[in-house]
C-alpha cells in the first residue's frame, strides 16, 4: 500500500467551529461530537485545524500543543518545500499539466473533439466549453488513459514475476497511489497518468510485490528491488509530486468551484 501523506488530508464532520490561538499560530478549532482525542491537521494552503471533543479543556489542549510544536513546525516547513512550484490549473489556455511525467501546455483546438497529448501540448477541442468544463474533460482524459495504459503493465509484471492479481480496479478518490487487499485485488489511482511511465511501473511492482508479501518487510522489498533496482528514485518523485497531480482531485484543495 503507498500513501500520500495524511496530514495533507482531512474529513470531520464539524459541530462548532471556532479560532484557537496558541503562541502566534492560529487554528481553525473543530470541536467534534464523541469526539475523543485531540488532533492537528495542516492544510494545504497551511490553514492550522484543531480538532477536539465538545468540552476538551483548554489546559489539556495547551497541554498537547506544547508537546506537538516542533511537529507542527516541521510539517509547515515541509507544506512549504513541497508548494514550491507548485501551480494552480483552472482550464486556461497556456497552462502547465502534467502527463506521463512531462509539462504539456493546454491549447484550445477548434477543430477537435476530443482531448490529447502531442508533444509538448495538451489539445482539448469544444472551444464553448468554460474553464470548469475542461478541467472535468482533461481528468476524464487521464482516467481513460490510465485504464488503457496500466492494465498493460500490469500484463507484462505479471508474467515477470509470476504472480497475477484476481482483480484489477482504478480509484481516482482515494489518498493511495495503489493498494493490494487480502482476495488478491490491486488497485491502482489513476491520477498516476499524470506520472512518469516508470513511477507508474514502480507502483505496479510494488502492488504485485504486495501478492507474495502483504507487508512492507525485507522481503517485500528486496523482491521489489529485484524488479526496478532504483525504485527509491520513483518512490520519491510520488511522494514529491502529489500536489502536482491535484488538477485531477475532485475538490481540488485550492479551487473552490464545484467537482462534479
Ligand atoms: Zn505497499
């Protein structure tokens, strides 16, 4: 299984929301029903969020976040690091996206209907369509490809390593670049497409691996090792670029316009 790290993500459901202050920083503070334990989440855009239960005293919560400060300052230095050169995409011509590990630029097709990769360009046709609506046609664009291009790197890994998954499914909602479960299905986020070919190979590999060892020990990656020698280099580019691919998230955490 690879995550994406999970303190980028968040889902509560909120009672009260309020401000917490804590020496010069300031939460956003959830205070959730049943809720027992004491939690600090940093968004994307650095936004601090204090959940805790209904009536969790404020000397329990200083408490916590005096124990907590280098943590949260480590992860606002790391939220930092990993914006830089980050760019936000909303559907405008001339616009960086990335598509099998390269930088195409979107250009408006008058002629075409259909979204594409040439070169260094992402085409997209239908001139009428507004921002919002190219950015549902490019994602569709990639979903389609990632079920076109994975299932056949799939095939291939397979038969090298003798081992098939039951089933082969792709998740586009999810904070995995893939999973493995215990009835032998794999699968695979297609916002992958949006990653190198051998990123993508490397998450397979790693899938499949997960058939023979359904855990992360020296087993599991020594057999990963043996298929893609230099795969820290790719587990890397993913943990690196999960906010480059965030075009294609449903609610994309920096637009505020509404996903279908
Ligand atoms: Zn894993």
């Amino acid at each position: 299984m690879l995550e994406i790290p999970r303190f980028l993500f968040q889902q509560t459901e909120t009672q009260v929301s309020s401000v917490y202050y804590y020496k010069g920083w300031t939460f956003k503070h959830e205070r959730i029903p049943r809720y027992r334990r004491i939690k600090v989440t940093i968004e994307k855009n650095k936004t601090l969020r204090l959940s805790t239960a209904i009536k969790e005293k404020k000397s329990h919560i200083d408490q916590f976040l005096l124990k907590n400060e280098q943590w949260v300052r480590d992860r606002l230095e790391k939220s930092d690091r990993l914006l830089q050169g980050q760019q936000i995409q909303v559907g405008l011509p001339g616009e960086e996206f990335i598509f099998l590990g390269e930088k195409r630029k979107l250009a408006i097709q008058p002629f075409e209907e259909t979204v594409a990769v040439r070169g260094a360009q992402l085409l997209i046709g239908n001139p009428k369509l507004n921002c919002h609506g190219r950015l549902i046609k490019i994602r569709d664009y990639y979903s389609r490809e990632a079920k076109k291009v994975f299932p056949e790197i799939v095939k291939i890994r397979s038969k090298e390593m003798g081992l098939v998954p039951k089933r082969l499914i792709f998740r586009g909602n999810t904070s995995r670049w893939g999973s493995c479960n215990e009835q032998g299905t794999i699968s695979l986020n297609w916002k992958l497409m949006g990653a190198p070919l051998k990123a993508i190979d490397y998450v397979v590999v790693h899938e499949l691996a997960h058939l023979a060892h359904p855990n992360h020990g020296v087993k599991f990656w020594k057999m990963v090792g043996r298929y893609i020698p230099d795969y820290k280099i790719y587990a890397t580019w993913l943990r690196k670029h999960h906010y480059t691919l965030d075009f294609l998230t449903e609610i994309p955490a920096l637009h505020s316009s509404r996903w279908r």
